[in-house]
C-alpha cells in the first residue's frame, strides 16, 4: 500500500513539474 501512495505522489510531483 505504502508503495502504491509513493507511486502515486511521485507521479504528481512529476506532473506537476511538466505543468510548470
């Protein structure tokens, strides 16, 4: 579970960095 949130945090992260 702990892995799959990580997962999902980083992939915002980097989304959210690509918006910018």
């Amino acid at each position: 579970l702990m892995e799959l949130i990580l997962s999902l945090s980083y992939n915002t992260s980097t989304i959210t960095m690509n918006i910018n």
